[in-house]
C-alpha cells in the first residue's frame, strides 16, 4: 500500500472548549476520516485531501495544518477569492448540533476541472469520499466526480464510501436517493449510519439497511447503528458486531468518522473485516473521550489494543 486519497469539504470548526470560550480548527466528515487513517497508517503510505481551497487567511492556516501532518492535496485547485466554509458546534452533555456557513465554499469547485481531479486521484490504493461529498457539488460537477471515481476503480483503486445523508444539502429526497444509491453500487466499502439511512431510504431497522445493501450487490459493509452493534456484511452473510464501551462521554463529533478511518485502517493492513470493525469499535469509543472532531494520533494508536 502505497497511496490513498479523501475527497470532500474540510470545513474552520469552532467547537466549545469547555470552558465558555471557542477553539478554532479544521475538520469535515472526509478530512475527519482521512486523519484518522493519517494517524494510524505507517509514514510512509502517501495520503493526500482532495478538494478546492481558498486564497484568503483561513485557506493558507488549513493548508499549513494539513502539511503539518503529512497530509497533501495533490493536484486540488487553488481558487482566488474563495474561502473554506465554517461550521460551529453546540453541545448539549455529550451530544452536538452544528450551524454551518458554508454557501460559498471553495469545496464546491473541487470537480470544476476534470483533468485535475483525474490527475489527483490517479494510482490510488484506496479512495475515500462520502454523501456530503456529492451533495455540495452541482449535477453536473456531481457527475464529473463519479465518471472521475468510476475510472480509478477500473484501473485498480479501492472505494470507500459513507452516504452521510444531510437532508438541507440537498435540493430533493429523490436526488440524494438516486446519488447515493450509485454510489454505493460502485463502492467496495459502505460504512453507512442507520439514522441516516432510515432518513433517506425508510429502513425501520439496522438489518434493514443491512438488507438493502445486500441486495444492491455492495461487496463488504458496516451498518453503524451509535453504541449498539454494527451489522457487518460480507460474501459470508451478515453479522453483529458489539460496540466497545466509552470510557468517557464527551463529544461524539467525528466518532462515525473515525470509526470509518480505523475500519479501513484495519482492512488496509490485513486485518479480517471481524477484527476490523472490533477495531473501529475501539477507536470510536476513545475519539467520544476528546472533544471536537479530531482525535490526536496518540490516543488512535492507544485505542488499536484491546
């Protein structure tokens, strides 16, 4: 393994620091999940966040973040005169709810040129991206996107998808249906979360969305369902997998990203899908411990033993 890839929106996060004042940082569902895989894979495994940045102060601080963590853009375009979006989040306990400003992000140019994102995405071991992904682009960006992704898969990636429904981003239930249904017909890995899946498609059950992932022919699965277990699908049937206990509830912002992040971690490096998803099990319950999105590289390595 050798070089792997998340396309999608990092976003300025301002998260409470529990003490009435705001911390200022960088994350997104993608980027959530590409720093989790940051942390856990070996230095020399290329990774790299494919998207569209801004010129102004936020874009030059998220750029100089990333390469301060081995992270890359490849060959995602520059844009003068945009900026990243930005999302706050509120706590109540350990839940969280986010009010997001992000209308004209440069995110939403990532797919514009063709040729770029071709070339960004080009000898890919592995390619992560998600519903979000989709919803910010234009149809016709959207479409560029899949043709982009569709081609990397012929010629030898790995995709790995999360349809990560958010129902004001997109212009209609139908669109996001037809989207990420696609999506999910062309991915190896789907890492869905039930609420999400019961919002868009009516599943009244984890072994519901199990089911329909079955039958649309996705290879290997994992239904998240928060802290109870995860339907694993497989050529070998479908299973339950327990979710590890938290040893402290205190933000559950990125803990469905980093768990995504350590499953691929784990089935990139040989581990069987069992073991993986009691992997990301693990992993998820420690990144509910820190607050905001990103876990510290520390705490995901410690989290890998049992």
């Amino acid at each position: 393994m050798k070089s792997i890839a998340s396309v999608g929106e990092c976003m300025v996060e301002f998260a409470p620091d529990g003490n009435g004042a705001w911390r200022m940082g960088f994350a997104g569902d993608t980027f959530n999940t590409l720093w989790t895989l940051r942390g856990l894979l070996p230095d020399s495994v290329r990774t790299d966040y494919i998207s569209a940045f801004g010129d102004d102060d936020f874009s030059r601080q998220q750029l100089a973040f990333f390469a301060s963590h081995q992270i890359g853009t490849a060959d995602s375009p520059r844009l003068p005169g945009r900026r990243p979006g930005l999302y706050a989040i509120t706590l109540e306990g350990h839940e969280r709810s986010f009010t997001y400003w992000r209308s004209d992000a440069a995110a939403r140019r990532l797919a514009d040129d063709a040729a770029l994102l071709a070339a960004s995405l080009a000898g890919r071991d592995l390619i992560y991206f998600s519903g979000i992904t989709l919803a910010i682009l234009e149809p016709a960006a959207r479409a560029t996107l899949m043709r982009a992704l569709a081609q990397a898969r012929a010629a030898g990636s790995r995709l790995a998808f999360d349809p990560n429904y958010r129902a004001r981003l997109w212009p209609s239930q139908d669109e996001a249906k037809a989207a990420i249904t696609a999506a999910l017909q062309l991915a190896d890995f789907a890492l869905p979360t039930h609420d999400d899946e019961k919002q868009l498609f009516g599943d009244a059950t984890p072994d519901a969305t199990a089911g329909r992932l079955r039958d649309l022919g996705v290879p290997e699965f994992i239904v998240k369902d928060g802290g109870n277990p995860a339907r694993l699908g497989t050529a070998a049937g479908i299973e339950q997998i327990p979710a590890a206990k938290a040893a402290q509830l205190v933000d559950t912002s990125g803990a469905g990203d980093a768990f995504n992040g350590a499953y691929l971690y784990a089935r990139l490096t040989g581990e069987d899908p069992q073991a993986a998803t009691r992997i990301a099990h693990r992993v998820a319950a420690a990144a509910i411990g820190v607050r905001g999105a990103l876990t510290p590289f520390n705490k995901l390595k410690a989290a890998l033993q049992p």
